[in-house]
C-alpha cells in the first residue's frame, strides 16, 4: 500500500511554526502549537498595484508583470502618451513618435512594436513603430490601416488580425511581420470584428476571442492559429468585445471588456485558457474595458489603465497564480497627532514605529513621538518655530533653522534631541527657513531655503555647521532624506507656474541634478534613502494643493506608488523607509489635519490552509 511518504518522498512533519518558504508547496505538516495539519494551495486573485501617472484608456501595452509598457491612449490629451512599469510603479517615458488610441502593441520593453490605431487627422492608421528600449524608430506599414486590431508575437515576428477597417466595419484580414515589412495572410474565419484580445507566437496564437461584431456587439467566439490557418475554437464563458490577453496558445488569460447590447456595461471577468477550454476565475476589482491589451502571463498578468464606466482609468491590477497570498502595497491610517499641525521638520526622521513630529504652524515648539499606534506628548523645542529642517532618529534628532513667526522671521538657531528634551547647539551659519535636512544628529547636511540664497548647504559634524557646496537650483519648502554622504533633495517652490520638479543627489561633496519627479512636488513628506525611497508630493501647483499622489524612487527613476487617502501638503513629521513610511498632520482642506497615514509595501505569504475532514 503507498505511504504518504512513498508518494511524496518525504514523511508528514511535526512543526511548532507554519514554515514559510516555496518548499511547503505539495506538502502535508502537522502544527503541535495548533493541533492540526495543514498544507499550501495555490491562490489565483488580482492584487491592486500603482496607478499609471496619466489616466488612460484605449491605450495598448505588452511586456511583463515586473516589465511593461503602456502606449497611447485616450483621445485627444494622452495619445502619444508612454509609461513604462517596474513591478512597482510606473515612469513616464518621452512621448512615442505618432498619436494613436486603439492601436496595438507586442514585444518586450526592450523590443517593442506598436502599430495601427486611430487619431484625427488619420481615422485608420497603418503605421508602424518600433522601441529598442530607449528609442521608437520607424517599422514598416501595415497593408490595410485599421483600429482594434488584436497582436500577438515579437518585434520581429508579429500578428496583426481583426479590427476596424472603415467606420461602422470591421475585418478579418490577418497580416504577419517580419521585422521590416507586413504580409498579407490567411483570414481568421469566424465573425469579422473589432476589439477582441489574442494572445500567443506568430506560429501559434489563440486570437478573435470575443471582441464587437460589425454592430458592435459583443460575441463569445475564439480562433486558433498554427502560422498558416485559422481554426474556430471553444468559445469563451462571457462574450464582450474591449478585451485584453496575454499568454500562450496552451496558457492563456482574458481579462475585463464591455458586456451586453452595444458593450454597455464593464466587466472585471477573467478566464484562463489551458490550451483546450476556457475556465473563469477571479475577476477583477475594477470592472473596465478599453484598457492595455496585453501584458504579462497567464500565471502573471498585468491590467491598467481602460474606461471605467465614467472616464478614463489610471488603475493598475496584477493577476498572480501562486502559492503565496500577495498583498498590495498601501496607505493606512495611523494614530492621530495631539494637535492639528504643519510645517513641521522637513526631512525624514525615525522610522514607522519610531516616529518624532517637531515644531509646525500655528508657530509651536510642540514635539510628539510615535510608536506605530499612537503620538505622546515629549519635550519641547527651546525656539518655537516651523519650516524647519529636520532629520535623524525618534532618540537622537536635529532641527535646524526654521522660521519663528507666522511671517517672514528666520532663524539660525539649532537644537539637538534625546529623546526626552531639546538642548541648544551652535547655529547654522546662515538664517533660513523652509530649508531640508538629511542625515543622523551626528553627521547631517542643511539645505536650501529661503531668504536668498537659498542654494547653499551646511554639513554638521555633531558639534558645528560647516559651509559646503552650494545646490545647483533654488530650492525652498522642498524635502529631502538619507546621509550626509548620500542625500537627496527634492522639489520645492518657486510655485509658479507649478512647484519644481527638479531632484539633486549629494555625495559628501557636490551636488549632481538627476533625473526630475514627473508632476511638481512642494512643501512634500519623504522617507527613504538617496536610491531608495517614498514621495508624498504635497502642494503640485496652485490650486492643486491637497495632493494624494505618491511616487516612489530607486536611485535613476521615479515611479506611481499608492495615492493617500487625505490630501494634504507641508507635513508635521515623515519618515520611515520606502517600504515602511509615514506621514502625519499638514495643511488639508478645510485646514490643518491630525491624520497619520502609514505606508506598508507590497508582501506575500504562503497561502496556508487547514485541512478538515468537511
């Protein structure tokens, strides 16, 4: 008779703790601290991730979860609109060369493709153009110009079928690419259409899945293709055109679309193909159509952007078939602070469960410390003041500079932290206030500000300020976080017409501007490091002042991370890291808030389950 241990080769375990790695998968164990035996399953679900930074629809993209690209899109503003995505958040790229929505789009986001689609002043485009990972150049003119087409394949072996070839007409023409120039093929054979989802090689597709019939309702058919004919295929569960695919001809997935007469209503639907029949599973948690056509796997899929039912999306989902339970990165509330403040240190100071909130507007010395739940009263500052620099631990902060009265007032003074009581330091060497910080109590760098100049910087070595290198922009009512060998300076008035965009990067001796924040980001809240790090961006521009957005940074690029719930600008207190942040008071409209919001990057766990005998 076969033994659990015949089967599997291995004998059922006796743990105290659940184990926590991939090798539980197919395994049985038994918990003595639980008294039962359990085992790993896989878990299919979508998982919210970051927005795209332009809301999109009828954009089209390909790529890798971890990897992909959003190209085009919503008629008329963002039609030549490019994002690329990191597994994190997206990066806005340099417009593409040609306006197009509806188009589509195959490859990798270092060998792309994209071809077709629609604008004014060409209602059907033929255009091709191709992306080596930096560049789109110019690819060679599809035979019959169209819109809702679906792809399929590489940069250099591509399928074009289906789509809108004349208004109110949709085709059938298939046409392959070879890297420089498309051929006319063999037609798919069912309903022609426009906007179904394919997926798969050029040699071997699954395509005309769904999609609009000429009177634009949606069907349930599917097609295969083996690079020379097309054969009808097992139709699909829920008809609906506005579709999107990715995969392969033996493990494929569609995702969302428009259901009923005309394509009136969205759908979150998600099937999976097995190479023989379709099979439904987790939908989405945003019912949309009209977005990115393809992305990712069938185990590993990507969804952004498309009409949500009232306008154009920037939501962004992954489908993940795994063993571990994903859970997206998000803001949650915190503990409030004691008083409705802002403007307090400008920096990053202490960590998520460590926290110190210091001086503000109404002009205060009040300092708070949070311990992951809640903020107590500690200590106050000797000079009551806002607009401060500050940076270091919940144990062994710094303030510097700030301003001492509800107009123009700066100070030089400085003060250092224990935890418990401010003491006196010697000054900066020059009066300012919305100036940043980085660094530790002991080794730290002041920058900016205002009154002019603002451009110039002190190094502290624990004792006294010494003059360093000036920063190449002005920059006030900016932020900024990591080491006085590694900082980082973000953003910061002027604010007109918006607030900067500009980031410069310091070694311990010199200031370098690097790549810019892609929105204005003033009076902002950071926690991180100079490569690694988490954005509020505050105040963009007059009147946007109350901001959700947050961006993330890895040292080259920034990128899309989960908006906060309340926006607001000039922060009391934020710190943390990129993965673990928070940010606490500021200006909110109607006026100045106690809201602590608490930033917990992505995470997965081993999907543990019990087993019973029901």
């Amino acid at each position: 008779m076969s033994t659990y241990k015949n089967i599997f080769g291995k004998s059922v375990k006796f743990l105290a703790t659940d184990p926590d790695n991939a090798e539980a998968e197919g395994q049985i164990w038994y918990n003595s601290t639980d008294g039962a035996f359990k085992d790993v399953i896989v878990n299919e679900a979508w998982s919210s991730s970051s927005p795209l930074n332009n809301a999109n629809q009828n954009n089209s993209g390909d790529g890798t979860q971890n990897a992909a690209l959003s190209v085009g899109g919503t008629f008329p503003a963002n039609m030549a609109d490019f994002e690329e995505y990191n597994g994190s958040g997206w990066t806005s790229q340099p417009n593409v060369p040609y306006d197009a929505q509806i188009a589509a789009t195959c490859g990798t986001q270092t060998a792309a493709i994209t071809f077709g689609g629609t604008n004014p002043t060409n209602p059907r485009e033929a255009t091709t153009i191709e992306y080596d990972g930096s560049t789109w150049t110019a690819g060679g003119s599809l035979n019959t110009a169209r819109l809702g087409m679906f792809g399929a394949g590489t940069q250099t072996a591509t399928l074009a079928a289906q789509g809108g070839s004349a208004p109110s007409a949709a085709t059938n023409i298939t046409e392959e690419y070879n890297g420089s120039a498309w051929t006319t093929v063999n037609s798919t054979v069912t309903t022609k259409r426009n906007s179904p989802a394919g997926f798969g090689v050029q040699t071997a597709a699954v395509g005309a899945i769904g999609g609009g019939d000429p009177s634009e309702n949606p069907t349930n058919t599917s097609e295969e293709y083996d690079g020379t004919n097309w054969t009808a295929s097992t139709t699909i569960n829920t008809s609906r055109l506005n579709l999107s695919g990715t995969g392969t001809n033996t493990a494929g997935l569609i995702h969302g679309g428009a259901i009923g007469v005309g394509g009136g209503t969205n759908t979150g639907a998600t099937e999976k193909w097995d190479g023989t029949s379709w099979t439904t599973t987790s939908s989405m948690a945003t019912a949309r159509n009209q977005k990115g056509q393809r992305a990712g796997s069938s185990s590993a899929a990507l969804a952004f952007g498309g009409y949500d039912g009232t306008s154009p999306s920037s939501v962004t989902e992954e489908f993940t078939k795994s063993i571990n339970v994903i859970t997206a990165g998000a803001w949650s509330s915190g503990g409030n602070l004691t008083n409705a403040r802002r403007a307090g240190g400008f920096g990053s100071v202490g960590t998520q469960t460590s926290g110190l909130a210091f001086g503000g507007e109404p002009i205060s010395g009040e300092t708070e410390e949070y311990n992951g739940s809640s903020w107590t009263t500690s200590g106050a500052l000797n000079t009551s003041r806002r607009s401060l620099g500050g940076t270091g631990t919940q144990t062994a902060a710094l303030a510097s500079a700030g301003n001492t009265a509800a107009g123009d007032s700066p100070t030089a003074n400085s003060e250092e932290y224990n935890g418990s009581t401010w003491s006196e330091g010697n000054n900066v060497n020059s009066a300012r206030h919305a100036n940043a910080s980085a660094g530790i109590q002991t080794a730290a760098v002041t920058f900016g500000g205002t009154p002019s100049p603002n451009v110039r910087s002190e190094e502290y070595d624990g004792t006294s300020y010494t003059s360093g290198n000036d920063l190449n922009d002005n920059h006030y009512a900016h932020t900024g976080c990591g080491t006085q060998t590694a900082g980082i300076a973000v953003g910061g008035g002027p604010s007109t017409p918006t607030f900067s965009t500009a980031v410069e990067e310091y070694d311990g001796t010199s200031w370098t501007t690097v790549n810019s924040t892609p929105i204005g980001a003033g009076y902002a809240g950071i926690a991180g490091t100079q490569t690694s790090l988490i954005l509020q961006v505050g105040a963009q521009a007059q009147p946007s002042l109350y901001n959700t957005t947050a961006l993330g940074y890895d040292g080259t690029n920034w990128f899309t991370q989960p908006s906060i719930s309340t926006g607001r600008f000039d922060p009391k207190g934020s710190g943390g890291t990129a993965t673990a942040a928070y940010i606490a008071g500021g200006s909110a409209s109607p006026g100045n808030t106690t809201a602590t919001e608490e930033f917990t990057g992505e995470t997965s766990a081993l999907n543990i389950k019990t087993i019973t005998t029901s």
